[in-house]
C-alpha cells in the first residue's frame, strides 16, 4: 500500500483483470457508473499489441485518487470483479510506450488501428492490397500497411491505420464475417482486433 505522501501525488490507477476485450469507452462507462471523477485518459496496456487485461488511467489532479480508489473497491467490469491500485509516477513519469507496448500499443491514430494476425514469416504487406482498396487508410498503403516481426521466423502480424473508427470496426466485421483470403490455406486462423 502506498504512502500518505505517495497518495498526495499520484495520479494514476491501474486496473488490473479486466476483460480481455474491454475497450475505454467500456472503462469510461464503468467510471461513470462508480461516479470516478477528474478522468483525464483510459488507457488499454498492451504487449506486443497483445492486450494485458490491464488499464491505466490518467486523472486530472492527485487530490482524485483516494476517493476514485475509494469508489471502485469492488467494482465490476462487464460482470468481472477487477482490482485497481494507485500508481505514483510522479518521479519516474508514465510507463514509456514503444511499438506495440505500453499505453494504447505505443501507437497514434487510438481506436482507428487494426492488427491483423497470424500470417507466415516473410509475408508481404502487398497480400492485403486487394483486399484494403474498398478501406479509407489514414495514408498511402505503403505508411499505412506495416509488417510486425518481419524479420522473424516466427508469424508475423500486419498492423493497419485507417482513417476513422467506423473504419476500423468495419475491417474487423468484415473479415470475421468472411474470409477475403479464404483462397489462401493458412488464412482459415486469420484474426482482426482494434487497438484502443
């Protein structure tokens, strides 16, 4: 348990087992719901763009905590009772995002990227410009389409930045209604899922 002096200057809560496919407008709704108050950003961590049931939210000022703290003893989140800690990075600042980990995946463009998974080591990127061209991308294909662990020999993930939200729900709809690769024998496993 953290200080008295820690608590007057944190201003961060980590939530920890949430549901794997929560997303900060599920978190916001919760906080709202628990009356949190002074949230100023809910972030989804990730590793690897792989969500780890944990979120991170940024409150305006530490004088918040206690009582958001206080509130959200046993809170739940889409029926799953979740734990929440404060976090003082007053001194060492906010966990650093890189690509793919960290804080919203360590990416921008938040809620408008999808990760597309698992293709075969030395995929191309070019494999889904057919199947993107119906797509609004945030850019040209070429910054917009990028290969992750490329260099690996294990598969690989494509990550791809649309140019709105809508956007990017409708690739994930689209290829978990029906396969645009199903040509392809591997592409059976093929998974979409938006990094918030």
């Amino acid at each position: 348990m953290a200080t008295t002096t820690a608590l007057s200057k944190a201003q961060h809560i980590l939530l920890k087992r949430i549901p794997a496919l929560t997303t900060p407008s599920d978190i916001r709704r919760m906080l709202i719901r628990y009356k949190a108050q002074g949230v100023a950003d809910v972030a989804i961590m990730y590793e690897n763009f792989v969500p780890t049931k944990q979120a991170l939210i940024t409150l305006t000022r530490p004088n918040y905590l206690r009582d958001n703290l206080r509130e959200l003893t046993n809170a739940t989140l889409s029926g799953v009772v979740f734990t929440s800690e404060e976090v003082d990075y007053s001194i060492s600042g906010p966990p650093p995002s890189v690509f793919g980990t960290g804080p919203h995946a360590g990416v921008d463009n938040i809620g408008k990227n999808v990760v597309l998974s698992p293709f075969p080591s030395g995929t191309s990127p070019h494999i889904l410009e057919d199947v993107l061209e119906k797509y609004t991308l945030a850019g040209s294909y070429q910054d917009s389409v990028l290969p992750i662990n490329a260099g690996s020999k294990n598969p690989i993930t494509m990550l791809v930045k649309l140019g709105s939200e809508s956007e990017a729900y409708r690739v994930v709809r689209d290829l978990h209604m029906r396969n645009p690769l199903e040509n392809v024998r591997w592409s059976r496993n093929l998974q979409a899922r938006i990094i918030h």
